[in-house]
C-alpha cells in the first residue's frame, strides 16, 4: 500500500498519456547448435510478454506473432517533458 501511494504522489500535478507499443516478431538466426526451442520475452519490470516456443532447426527459429504492451507516461505540465521510464 505505502508503493502504491509513493507512485501516485509522484504523479501529482502531471498529465497522463496512455501508449500502446507493438512488436512484430519474425525470426532469430544465429542461434548455438545445441538449442533446439526457442521462445523470445519482452520484459519491462513488472510485465513481460513471451512468444510461444518454435523449433529451432539449423540456428533458426520462426515465428509470425506480434507482442504488445500498454504503458502510461506522465509530463510535467510545467515542462511539458515526460517522466524518465526505467
């Protein structure tokens, strides 16, 4: 509860925009001989998105999927500038 309320102060006197970030995922080459699956994780801190497993045949994994995240980001509506996301 403490986390909570520390993140929403923070927040105070800020504008909130929503975005919604897409990635395509195709493929991965290059891969050492001895993998055999594959999966590929998208993962900013408490949210990760994971493709399904597929065959890796030859250093090479493909896939036809597309991973998407929602994040919200503040700006100072005295600068104008958004908030650091780490």
């Amino acid at each position: 509860m403490r986390a909570s309320l520390q993140s929403r102060l923070a927040h105070v006197g800020k504008k909130e925009t929503r975005w919604k970030f897409e990635c395509a995922v195709c493929d991965v080459r290059g891969l050492p001989e001895h993998v055999t699956r594959a999966v590929v994780v998208w993962d900013r801190g408490r949210k990760a998105m994971m493709t399904p497993a597929a065959e890796v045949h030859g250093g090479y994994a493909r896939w036809d999927v597309q991973l998407t995240q929602n994040v919200t980001i503040f700006r100072s509506t005295k600068t104008n500038r958004p908030d650091a996301k780490l």
